[in-house]
C-alpha cells in the first residue's frame, strides 16, 4: 500500500531531514511551508530533484485553516513538525504559546478529516524536563513539565501546552486515528545552507567567539539526523498509539561542548572558542542589559539527564556521538559561511 505523509514546516532543521529520510525509503510527502514561491527553492536544493510526484509542496499556516484540506488530502500519516520558535524571547509569551497550541490543533482536526491513520507530534524536551527545583536530575517520557513553576519561559510552555491540547484533543475527538510523540532535546548536525535552525546556536557563538567564556549552561545533545530518524520509526512501527518518545542523548555543557569543537576541528578554526567557564555572577550582571540572557540565567548550574531506554528498548533507536554532531555542525556552518574562520 502506498504510504503518502504530511509533514508540516518542510522548511525547518528537523522536517527537512525527515522528508529526506521519507524519500529514502520510498514515502510520497505532501509539506506545508508559510510561503511556497519562496521555499520551493530552498526544498530543491536540500532535496535535489525527488520528482513532482514524490514531494508535494503546500502553503499553510499554524494559525489559518487556509490550505490544510489539500495539504493532508491523499495522506495515509502526518508528521506534525511546525511550531513557533524564536532566537530571544517574546515579549508576550503568547506569540509563541497560543500559535504552537492552535497550530497542533488545527493539524489534528485537519488530520482526522482527512482519514489519517497516524498523528506524530513533533513535542521538546521542553515539555518533559523544566519546572523541577533540582539541579541534577533524570527525566524519562513518564515526566511532564510544571508550567507553574517560576523559572519556565515561553518557549518551554509553548511546547507543553501544545503537547497537552493535542493529547486532551485525542481522548476527546481522536477517534480510530492513532496518535505518538517525539520529544527531542538540543537538536544540532549538519546544517544544509546559511537559513540555520536556532537550535544550533550554541554551536555558532561558540565557533564565533561571542562568548568569551562558557556560562555554566547546558543541555542534552541530539543529532538532527537520529532525530528524524525516530520520527520515521514512530510512523512506520506498528501498535504505538499513545506512545510518547524522548530524542535525547548524553547532557553536556557549554565548556563540553567547545572542548569538542576544539578537539575534532583544526586548530584555525577554534582560536575563537572559549577555554574557562564563565562565573555565574558575571552572567547575572549580563543579563541586566540582554533579556535572553535574562529568561535562561536560572538554568545556571542545572543538569537535565534524559532516560531513553524506551526507545531504545521499543523501536530500536541508537544514537551518534555527541562529538560527532557538534563537529559536524561546526564544519557545515564555515562551510556556509555562516561562521567566518
């Protein structure tokens, strides 16, 4: 049976490796993007020529029913990968929490309308790991994010929210269409041009130089191409209906992670990357005059540990080395030109 899915945000750091990884194993993909002429190009270049049958593209948005119905019509999946993210922080954390939570919706409607068989849900770390007082400490799929708690920003609200709705949609209106989520941590690889995924960001001030010394911050590193690649199996295994699936590898600082940079790259093109770690009270006096810096200084400190051994165990998932994924980011982005050594 031909297999036809949509994946929403065609455009973005994890879809567009999905939809690679779909075509490779032989899926038709319909994706929605926010302006076609624009990014059609752009999918081109990524995809190079995978036929007019194979890859349709469709202009739709998180926040309009306009386009939906044809985007999903013929699809037998959706991978629902869009959502709201942004380099600094809204000043009304709604921008980014009521576009995440009425886009899943509006996804799920659009999904179930057409005969989807299976929903996938492109959720974060964000709504698993955050809200905790802890340090140190371990989180598994089981986990949920409080958004009560003092120290969680929008974007980690954005995502539990939107995770949330979509479950509470499922048990009220879902119907016989099944339903799954991947939650991945700090997604970094390869970047495909110099139109770079926020999420790499680290690894570009890093290379770059705009941080002197690493802030005692950190995050659990997952390759985007692992990433996509759990999505693939979460809409090709059987009998996973309600499952929820954490993409994360090994948690690491930023000190971690320049120390990887200038390990795996020559050394002209780590004479920028810091060597010390940054004192916190240097960060909190930053943070008066950078408001990005503000809404992340209470992570100072923290390790976030994710258990993945479900998805391990379930579907046979295996990671790369997080040595593997910063180096290779690094070198597409000078490769791009998006960092200058």
């Amino acid at each position: 049976m031909a297999k036809t899915a949509l994946v929403t945000g065609g455009t973005g750091y994890i879809a567009g490796e999905l939809i690679r990884q779909l075509l490779v194993k032989d899926w038709t993909v319909h994706t929605t993007v926010r302006n076609r002429a624009k990014s059609e190009e752009l999918l081109r270049r990524r995809l190079g020529n995978p036929g007019k049958d194979k890859v349709k593209v469709f202009e739709a948005e998180l926040m309009s029913d306009d386009g939906w119905a044809q985007a999903v019509a013929g699809c037998t999946h959706m991978a629902h990968v869009a959502s709201p993210i942004a380099a600094s922080t809204p000043k009304d954390e709604n921008d980014m929490i009521v576009p995440a939570r009425e886009g899943t919706l509006r996804a799920l409607r659009f999904a179930k309308e057409a005969g989807v068989k299976r929903f996938v849900q492109t959720s974060s770390m964000a709504a698993v790991a955050y809200g905790r007082s802890e340090k140190d400490y371990t989180v598994t799929e089981a986990d949920w994010t409080d958004i009560t708690h003092p120290d969680v920003y929008p974007y980690v609200k954005s995502k539990t929210i939107a995770e949330r709705a979509a479950r509470d949609w499922m048990k009220a209106e879902g119907g016989d269409m099944e339903f799954v989520s991947v939650n991945p941590s700090m997604v970094i690889g390869p970047v495909d041009d110099p139109d770079f995924s926020p999420s790499v960001e680290a690894v570009r001030q890093l290379l770059a130089g705009e941080v002197p010394m690493a802030p005692d911050l950190g995050f659990a590193i997952v390759d985007t191409r692992d990433t996509a690649a759990l999505h693939v199996k979460c809409l090709e295994e059987p009998d996973l209906d309600g499952e929820r699936f954490l993409a994360a590898g090994k948690f690491y600082k930023f000190i971690d992670v320049a120390e990887m940079l200038k390990d795996g790259l020559p050394a002209e093109h780590t004479k920028k990357v810091p060597t010390r770690v940054m004192p916190n009270f240097l960060v909190h006096i930053l943070s008066l005059f950078n408001a990005g810096i503000r809404s992340i200084k209470s992570e100072l400190g923290k390790s976030r540990h994710c258990n993945v051994d479900h998805a391990k165990e379930r579907l046979g998932w295996e990671t790369r080395s997080a040595k593997e994924s910063v180096v290779d980011c690094a070198k597409s982005l000078i490769e791009h030109g998006v960092v200058k050594v």
